[in-house]
C-alpha cells in the first residue's frame, strides 16, 4: 500500500533499455492496476493518451513509441518525470531532477513539476544542487 501512495524518482531513472517509452511512463500507474491489466499494458499500452500528456508536459510527446535506449540522458530522466504525473502517488520524492537537462529545459521541469504538484494536491520533495532553481 505505501507504494501505491508515494513515488521515488532517482536521478538516474531505472529504465529498461529495450522498453518502449510508454510503457515506461505507465510504469507508475502500476499500484492503481490490478495484475491483468498491468500485464496487458505490457502488450497494449492501456493509457496511451495519459502517458502522452506526461509527456506533454515535458516536451517528449513525440517520443511515446521510441526506445529508452535510444533517449539521451536528459530525455530520460524527462521520462522519469512524466512517470510521476501518471502515478496515484501523493508524495513525490525526486532526487536531482534536473542533473542532465541545459539551464532552460531544467526551469521549465522544476516549473511544471510544482504546478502538476500543486495542481494534485501532491506534496513534492526533491534534491537539488541548483540554487537557483531551489530558491525560485
């Protein structure tokens, strides 16, 4: 149960290389899902239109059938983040999100990642070593 109430996301997202981008993001609804739709969803993505908006949100709409293989660092760990907005979770522990995105793409996550937070109702915990990103 505590899984299903509170989400960790490491800096460097634990991704399955040969994994699709969807499915990835689906990954964190898997404490809403029940085992026969989590395993259908491995097949068929069940929430193609969630995931897609996630990934909205972080500029990554375009890559929802790409390979997490094929991503480069920052596209992961944006991938991560949309994992969270997907998931039933009410606590959201984030652990240096912004280590591999540039200045602007770092601002715009932190920014989206406290509105979706505020927005949910989500209380957000993360590490950052950016100051200036912790501070705004």
């Amino acid at each position: 149960r505590l899984r299903g109430r509170l989400i960790l996301l490491p800096q460097v997202p634990p991704l399955p290389p040969r994994q699709r981008v969807v499915t990835a993001v689906l990954a964190g609804r898997l404490p809403a899902w029940g085992l026969g739709t989590a395993l259908r969803s491995l097949v068929y993505p069940v929430d193609i239109p969630v995931a897609e908006a996630a990934l909205a949100v972080f500029d990554l709409a375009e890559k929802l059938f790409e390979r997490v293989d094929r991503l480069s660092g920052g596209e992961r760990q944006r991938v991560g983040l949309a994992r969270a907005l997907v998931a039933p979770a009410r606590l959201w522990l984030v652990d240096e999100p912004l280590s591999a995105l540039d200045p602007a793409r770092a601002g715009r996550a932190v920014e989206a990642l406290r509105r979706e937070a505020a927005a949910r109702g989500v209380t957000l915990v993360a590490t950052l070593h950016q100051v200036d990103a912790a501070l705004a």
